[in-house]
C-alpha cells in the first residue's frame, strides 16, 4: 500500500511538473505569437509585460531601453497598478542600471537591505516595492536595457532560481522582439527620408530651366553629388527680349541647403522679372536671405542680363568665384569682385559690373567644377577647365557644358560636389 501511494505521489508530481512546462512553453509561445504579429514595438511591448505579468504572478513588470547615447534608460512599457512609462533614469541607476551595467540577472529578495534601490519613485506612486528580478536585455552583446518583474505575490513572495531562469528565456525573446522592431521602425524611416528626397530633387529639378534651343544664347546644366543640390541655376525672357541669368552655390548640403536653394532661386525668377539693376536684385536677395537663413548658412550667386541684340552684359557678384569670360581670339578673363555672399551681412550694397560679349563667350560655374576629379584622380583646376573649354571651342556652348560634366560626372562614380555650369554667347 505504502509502495503505490508513493507512486501515485511520484506520478501526481511529474504530472505537475510536466504541466508546468507545458504552461510555460504556452507562455513563450504566446509571447512569440505576440512579437511576430506585430512589428509595432509600443504595442507588442505592452501586450508581453501583461501575459508576463500574470504568468510570473507579480505585483509590477517593466522594461527599460537605453537611448542612443547609452547613458539613460527609459520606461517603455509596464504593467501593474500604477505607470511608470516614460520614466527615465541614469544607465547605470538603480538595479535596472545595474543589470545593464553587469549582464546578469539581479535577484532582489529585499529591496531595503540594497544600498542601489531607490525609493524615489515608490514615494511618488505610492507602490511599495519589496523585492526585484531584474534581467539585462542582450543581443549579440549589444545592449539593449533591461526586463524587470517586482514583488512576487505566491507563495512565501520571494522569487525563486526558477523565477530567474524563466525571467531570462523572456528577456531573450524580448530582446529579439525589440531589435527586430527597432530594424523595422529603421527601414520605415529610411524609406521615409527617401520618398522626402525624392519629392524634394523633383521639386529642385523643376525650379530648374528646361533645356533651350541649340541657339539660343544662354544655357547651363546641373548635376548633384547627392539626392538633393545646394547648386542651382537659371535663366528666363523678360518682355522686351533681355534675358536674366543667374547661378549659385548654397553652404552646405543635405536639406536646409536644398530648401535654401529652392527659396532663393524662387526669389531671384520672382524679384528678376521686376528688378533690372542686377546689383539692387543681388541686394533685395540679401535683404530677404538675411532674414530667414539658418544661422552660418550663405549663397554665393552671380546673377545678369543679356542683351541679344547688343551683346551687352550686366551683371553683379555675390561672393561668387569670378566668372571667367573667354573673346573670341581665345584669350580668357577672370572677372573679380569683392562683396560679400548673400545671407551674411544685411544692407549690403553690391556693384554692377558691364561686359561687352564682341562674339565671345562668358562662363559661370561652381567650385564642384574646379575641383572635380577627373578619371585618374586628379583635380581638374582652373587650367583642365580652361583646356577643354579650348578643345571645344567650335561647338555651341551647350555641347562645351555637356564635355566638361562628361569629364568629371563618369558612369560607375560619385561626384565629390555639386557640378554647376552655365554659358552666357
């Protein structure tokens, strides 16, 4: 008799034992089932600290991610009587902290014989917390926070060894869970930021002029070192047959030079049809830059006026590198001027200078010119740029542009800087 009643007792046990696996591998099932059905991390986040929350049996379950400088961690979800989300503490405060610091899992079975508890925010909850299971959240030793149960209610309302072999199968889960969401929230942004780009090079192109006709006496081209330009430049008729013309380089790059290029450009097609004095346009730009650029942020323009019929040119410089103006002997000019760029100094008085193009030709351009490279590394310079525009002297200037941008924008490289051109003859 006594022999059965301790195999029954034997079989009663294994049969809770079993049981109790059984309910744990339907946990972390669950769980899983949670992070793979969504890859919004709040959410699935929350959903997990509940169902561990009432398998594990506590009072409270949190979890903290580190930021992106590594040195605060943040409540980004939590079950329990009272919200701590939002919460932020210093990366190594608390036994959060601690669990971060060390890796391993921080069994607290008294809260107030540990001299890293803080009772601050108990004192602002009202929450007693009396005993902690802390487990670093890891992956691929990449930290990433930590996974915190608080009071355990059952039985004598300390966490057991088991307690804390459970607690680290989900810490692991919940680590996988998170980068995968973090990789997701990554990919959805990028792919953000290129739609952004996108739409924002198509604007830049279509502030840009179209293509003229191969006779017609002023042209230019644009190629960007990036998705977006600083670069811009233009042209367009007035009524009475003067053509306005002007290009220019923004400081900097990325978005606020991209946006900095849109407004000024805007402003010069508005203020140009208006202003015929290239040095007053030059100085209503300034005026208008001034105002509105972010701080340390410039554009460097030229900005004229072609009269066909005459081959007069007016124009003024903004701090530009000097245009360079070639005669038709094949003798080259670089046209200096000393004034400021737009967007630095306000009221600034910019000078009106006259060129007679006599069947030459005047050429503007940007410093992604210049210092381009050419196929065997070496920055083509002011004397390569010369050259080529010698080597091409015969053909319409459209075609002159198209060989020097051929030469430094080659199929298979990156250009280093915006390359900007522009022919006036």
């Amino acid at each position: 008799m006594r022999t059965d009643h301790a195999h029954q007792l034997t079989e009663k046990a294994a049969h809770g034992e079993l049981a109790g696996k059984a309910e744990l591998l339907g946990l972390l099932a669950s769980v899983s089932q949670e992070f793979v059905a969504s890859p919004v991390m709040g959410e699935t986040l929350a959903n997990a600290t509940q169902k561990i929350l009432d398998y594990m049996d506590t009072e409270a379950v949190s979890i903290f991610l580190l930021d992106a400088s590594q040195q605060h961690l943040t409540c980004v979800a939590c079950a329990g009587p009272v919200s701590i989300e939002g919460l932020t503490i210093g990366a190594t405060q608390g036994i959060v902290g601690r669990a971060v610091a060390s890796g391993s899992v921080q069994m607290v079975r008294d809260t107030a014989s540990d001299t890293d508890f803080s009772g601050a925010v108990d004192e602002i909850t009202g929450f007693r917390t009396r005993s902690i299971l802390c487990a670093p959240l890891t992956l691929k030793s990449r930290s990433l926070g930590a996974l915190e149960v608080i009071n355990k209610r059952s039985g004598d309302g300390l966490f057991s060894d088991d307690d804390k072999q459970l607690l680290q199968a989900l810490a692991g889960m919940v680590s996988l869970a998170i980068s995968n969401a973090q990789m997701t929230e990554a990919l959805v942004e990028q792919e953000r930021i290129r739609r952004e780009l996108d739409l924002a090079r198509e604007i830049q192109r279509s502030l840009l002029p179209a293509d003229g006709d191969a006779n017609f006496p002023v042209c230019g081209l644009n190629y960007p070192a990036s998705e977006v330009s600083g670069d811009f430049y233009d042209f367009f008729v007035l009524p009475d047959g003067h053509i306005v013309w002007g290009l220019g380089d923004v400081s900097g790059k990325g978005m606020n030079a991209a946006m900095l290029m849109a407004k000024t450009i805007s402003l010069f097609r508005c203020l140009g049809k208006t202003m015929p004095d290239m040095a007053q346009l030059l100085t209503r730009l300034n005026d208008e830059i001034v105002e509105t650029a972010s701080h340390g942020m410039f554009v460097t323009m030229v900005a004229g006026v072609l009269d066909p019929s005459s081959g007069e040119v007016r124009f003024a410089n903004a701090g530009h590198q000097p245009p360079l103006y070639r005669d038709v002997d094949g003798a080259y000019r670089e046209i200096e001027a000393e004034c400021p760029p737009l967007g630095i100094l306000p009221e600034v008085c910019y000078v009106e200078q006259t060129l007679q193009l006599d069947a030459g030709r005047l050429f503007v351009f940007t410093d992604g010119v210049t210092e381009g490279r050419t196929a065997d590394g070496e920055m083509l310079g002011l004397p390569g740029l010369l050259a080529l525009l010698d080597e091409n002297a015969g053909e319409p200037a459209a075609i002159q542009l198209s060989r020097v941008a051929s030469l430094l924008n080659r199929p298979g490289t990156r250009l280093f800087d915006d390359l900007t051109m522009l022919a006036v003859g």
